[in-house]
C-alpha cells in the first residue's frame, strides 16, 4: 500500500510544513507577547503543529514497519506529537516561562525530525550507491 520511498517524502513533506508552522507560531506569539493581537493566527498554527506532528509520527511509524529503521525517530516524532498538547496547556500567562521554554523543546525536536528526514536513505538505495563509486574510483587513493 504505501512504500519506503513515498513514506520518506511524506515524512519530508511533513517536516517542512511543521517548521513553517513553528515559524508561524513564533511570529504571531511576538505579536501576541507585545500588543496582545495575533491570537487567531498563533491559535490556528497551534491547530497546525498538532496535525503535522500528529501526521508525522504516524508516517514514521508506518516507516519503521516497512523498513524495520527509523525507531528512534518515530518515537521521537510521537513524543512531540504528545508534547504540543502539553505545551497547549501551558499557554496562559501565568506559565508563560514554562510555554517559552516548551517551544524551544519542540523546535530542537522538530528541527532534528527534519535533519533525520532529509538525511535518511533506503538501505538499497545506499547499497547500490556505494557499489557504483567503487566502479568510479577503481585506483584511487584514499
């Protein structure tokens, strides 16, 4: 049903668009910290890094029971999935710090999801890739 190669994309796919809503939410949370405007807009990336990380882990859990790869990562991806409701709860203004310091978290996990995804190559993939510059560099140094 679904393969190795077009799980990847979408874990790619999906890594991108949840750094683009994480910049979303840094922006409108600017916005919201100094005027107290931008509510909506930082609510509805809000709605957006639930989806995307909820998407996520459950593409890279498809991934790892194709692939029998990728465990640590999908675990991750799920661990942020749970976080953001966590870091939901924490978004009144008297756990401000604790809400801060949550975003942060969630960026470092997000931004490692999308290293690991742009990174990762199927295992045939790298086989063959291997064996093709062994044929190129037959003599040389190394």
């Amino acid at each position: 049903m679904f393969s190795p190669k077009s799980l990847l994309i979408a874990a790619r796919c999906l890594c991108l668009a949840q750094l683009a809503t994480l910049g979303f939410l840094f922006a409108s949370a600017g916005l919201v910290v100094q005027d107290f405007r931008g509510l909506g807009v930082h609510g509805l990336a809000a709605i957006g890094i639930h989806l995307t990380s909820g998407f996520l882990a459950v593409t890279l859990i498809l991934f790892v029971r194709l692939t029998k790869t990728g465990l640590v990562p999908a675990i991750t991806a799920v661990a942020l999935f749970g976080l953001t409701f966590l870091q939901a709860l924490l978004g009144s203004a008297m756990t401000l710090t604790q809400h801060v310091s949550g975003a942060l978290v969630l960026t470092v996990m997000a931004t490692w999801l999308t290293a690991w995804a742009f990174s990762c190559q199927r295992r045939s993939h790298t086989r063959r890739s291997s064996e093709s510059r062994s044929d190129y560099l037959e003599g040389a140094p190394s």
